[in-house]
C-alpha cells in the first residue's frame, strides 16, 4: 500500500501505551496507522537559537518527524501570521486580524523550511496529506523542491467569503499557492462554495463539477467533514462511571441540571455571549436558580496572544460576577474551569449533562458537538444547542440550533431544552447518531484519501 505522509503545524507523538487528546490528532493517527507513514511538523517546543534540528520517533508503524521552531519564528509564523491574521479573518473576525510585513515573511520562510526538510525525508511514490492553514505555501514550496507525489490539502477551519479574504494583504500569493495542490478538501458546503468564489473573482478560475481549472492548473475540490469514531465513543462513556471525577461530579450535582461547555479559549467560541445567556437564563426564568448549573471548561490555548489574554480576564470577571450576583450559600451557578481536562472525565461530564452548549461564532465543524451527542445514554440524552454558525450545524439537525450572538435566543433554548420530553429527545439523539454514523472519523479520511490517491493514478 502507497505510503502516506502527513504534515500539520502542531504533531503531537503519543506517550507509548497511551491515546490522544481528542481531535485532528485522533483524525491523523488513524489514517497513518492504517496506511503507515510519516508524520511531520512541529513538536511544539521554542527553541533560544535560530538552528532548527530535525527529532525522528518511531511508534508502531508511524514515523514521527519533528522540528522545533526557533523563537521568532514562533512568535512570527505561528502566533503572527497563522494565529494573527489568518485564523481571524477565517473566522470572520477582522477586527483581530494585525497584519504585519515580518508576519507575512516568516510565513513563507517556515512553510519553506518545513518542505527543504521534509523532501529529504520523502521515498517518492507516497500520498501527501497536509494540514489546516498553517500550511497553505507548503504545497508549491515541495513542487519547488521537486516533489512530484499527489499532494492534498485538508482545512479544518471555515474559509471566508470573498469579501472578507479581500480585507488580508496577499491573499491574491495565498490564493494561488491553494491551486498548487492536486486535492483541495473542505469541511462544509459552504466552505468550498467561497473557496470557488474567491478564485473566480480573483483569477477568472472556471468550475468544471468537482475541478477548478485555474492558473494553468487542474485541482479537483471536495466537501469532507470531519466526524468522530462514534463506536469507540460510545465505549469510552459508558465507562464513564469509572472516573473518580466524573463519579464525584455526579454525586456533587444531585438533583441539579447541568448545562455543560467546553472549548479552547479562544474568541471564535462565543464564550462571552455564552456566559450572558447564562445570566439571561438566570434573570429571566428565575426557576431555574438553585436548580442549573452551569460549567464552563476552557483549556488555556494562544495565550501570548492580547485578544486571548484579554479573552481569559474577560470571562474570569463575568463568572465572578454571575456567581456574585446569583450565588446561595449552598449553590454557584457558574463552574468556570480555565484549564484542560481529561479526555475520560469530560466524556463523563457530557453524559452527565442535560444540555450540551456549543455556541461558536464561527467553527470550521467543531467536534465537542459531535462528542457530546455520541456520550449521551440512548435511554435519557441530553440535549444539544448548538450555534448555527458551526460547520457541524448543516449536519447536526437534531440540535436546537441558535443565532450565536442571540444571547436571549440561547438562553430560550437551554429552558426549552431543560423541559424537553424524553420522546423528542431521543427522536432527536437518534437523529444526530445516525448522522455521526454515516459521516464518522473513518469516512472522512477514507473518501479523502480515496481522492487522492485517484490523483496517484491520474498522473501514472
Ligand atoms: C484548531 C486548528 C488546529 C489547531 C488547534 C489548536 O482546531 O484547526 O490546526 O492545532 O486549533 O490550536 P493550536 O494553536 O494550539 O495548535
């Protein structure tokens, strides 16, 4: 079978004997351990000096290879440009974007670096699978360094409308880099559909069904969102009971309704409109004080970025201030934990949980959805609400689904989903399962690489 490499920012090498975090790590793990291959990226760590050396690890069939970035490389490829202006503007938010020439230079550089590496490391005749926006050059670059292997691109993240792309200095180079790659892989309809819009405004590309043809060059596209392994799910939280944590929670909520969130701290989540509906609910259907609780988990994530230290400062005096205002001598409304959680103890918690509020403002899928609804117990789910504006909502059409910035209509939605009967939860658990069935974590990564190994056989 070909062997397939994969390139992302962020790799993370499991400790022997133990699973990943959750997310893309899972994703990519499972691809490499059916097909074998490589895995190269960053490691993660920052290194003082501007040399940059290559660290190989073998795990069963998986070959890590990592490089540390040196410090400004860090503070200008990953904190500035990928995480400063490119993940901003991806996600509708220019107010954050701060665009900088040094950014934009280190960008190429890096994205350079990592191809001049990693072709040293190629055997040829393999399938390339790279990554999210961190990596949009990296494509031409390997053309650059000769590399001739099918080469297919996967973004996680939403791709913005035309106008808004239009608003970031260069996009016209980045737009063009896309077309390098022979597979260009979206999360949702709507991604791809601005994705074709942007270069046929930019270069006058014509659509041909499922190719673009651009530039001199052909790129077959395709809409492939990102699922969960459903089964191994289900599994994990039906042993959920076995966590001291998740059993102690349990205990602790009594005959309390939890209302559970969990993210990255990061602004595209909607963690403040989140914590005013909370309020809202607080102020508006009084029953439900003494009775909710409200938990919020958001890992630390970014944080030398302002926008995500202002954001953490920001939420710590809201859940203050609710529980301030709302609190009894025997009751806080609001559990904010600003620190990550184990996967098994969270798992518990999303089964324990009445309500799951995922309620980004803008989300490329957004897996902690699709978590929650797999955790439930068939015979008494919870119910999901669920923002509109996340990529898993044109799946997810069991979720109570909500206007994000709509802090009145969330609030609405969390009362209507704490009187939900139990026969229109189920209808709507079963609903959203079946879905997470048919688009799991395994078709994702089989029809994409299903593509693009159609490519392999176009170019023999
Ligand atoms: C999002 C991105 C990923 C990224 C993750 C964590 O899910 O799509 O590419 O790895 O956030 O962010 P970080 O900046 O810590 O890698």
């Amino acid at each position: 079978m070909t062997r397939l490499v994969v390139i992302s920012n962020r790799v993370s090498i499991p400790e022997p004997g133990k699973s990943e975090a959750g997310g893309l790590a899972v994703a990519i793990t499972g691809a490499l351990d059916e097909y074998g291959g490589l895995w190269f990226g960053w490691d993660g760590e920052v290194s003082e000096t501007a040399v940059s050396e290559l660290t190989t690890v073998q795990r069963e069939n998986i070959t890590y290879a990592t490089l540390p970035l040196p410090k400004e490389d860090y503070e200008n490829y990953y904190l500035g440009f990928s995480n400063e202006v490119l993940w901003p503007v991806f996600h509708f938010n220019l107010g954050a974007m701060d665009f900088q020439l040094e950014y934009a230079k280190a960008y190429q550089r890096v994205n350079e670096r990592f191809a001049g590496a990693l072709s040293t490391l190629l055997e040829g005749g393999e399938l390339i699978w790279v990554h999210d926006y961190h990596l949009l050059p990296l494509g031409k670059a390997l053309r650059k360094e000769g590399v001739k292997d099918p080469m297919g691109f996967y973004l996680h993240i939403p791709f913005p409308s035309y106008d808004l792309l239009r608003a970031m200095p260069g996009y016209r180079g980045l737009l063009d880099d896309l077309l390098h790659y022979d597979l260009l892989g979206f999360q949702t309809d709507n991604d791809l559909h601005a994705f074709r819009q942007a270069v046929i405004e930019t270069f006058g590309a014509e659509i041909a069904g499922d190719t673009i043809e651009c530039n001199g060059r052909q790129v077959r596209t395709g809409v492939y969102p990102v699922g969960i392994d459903v089964d191994e799910l289900i599994a994990e939280a039906e042993h959920s009971r076995d966590n001291e944590q998740a059993r102690q929670l349990e205990e602790d909520l009594g005959e309390r309704d939890l209302i559970i969130g969990a993210d990255r701290l990061d602004y595209s989540k909607g963690l403040v409109q989140r914590f005013n509906a909370i309020e809202a609910l607080l102020t508006q259907f009084e029953h439900r004080r003494q009775k909710t609780i409200f938990m919020q988990i958001a890992s630390p994530s970014r944080s030398a970025i302002p926008e995500y230290d202002d954001l953490r400062r920001q939420l710590e005096e809201m859940a203050g201030h609710i529980n301030g205002t709302y609190a009894d001598l025997d009751w806080m409304p609001v559990h904010y934990l600003n620190q990550t959680f184990p996967r098994e103890a969270l798992i518990g918690l999303f089964r324990s949980a009445r309500v799951g509020l995922v309620t980004p403002l803008r989300d490329g899928m957004n897996l902690v959805c699709k978590e929650f609804v797999a955790a439930q117990d068939p015979e008494d789910p919870g119910v999901l609400v669920l923002s509109e504006l996340a990529g898993a909502a044109s799946e997810l059409s069991g979720a109570l689904q909500v206007n994000p910035y709509d802090v009145d209509a969330i609030a609405a939605a969390i009362e209507q989903a704490l009187n939900m009967p139990l026969d229109e939860r189920q209808e709507r658990y079963r609903q959203m399962l079946g879905v997470l069935r048919r688009n799991s974590l395994l078709e994702w990564r089989r029809r994409f690489m299903e593509h693009l190994s159609q490519q392999n056989s176009d170019a023999d």
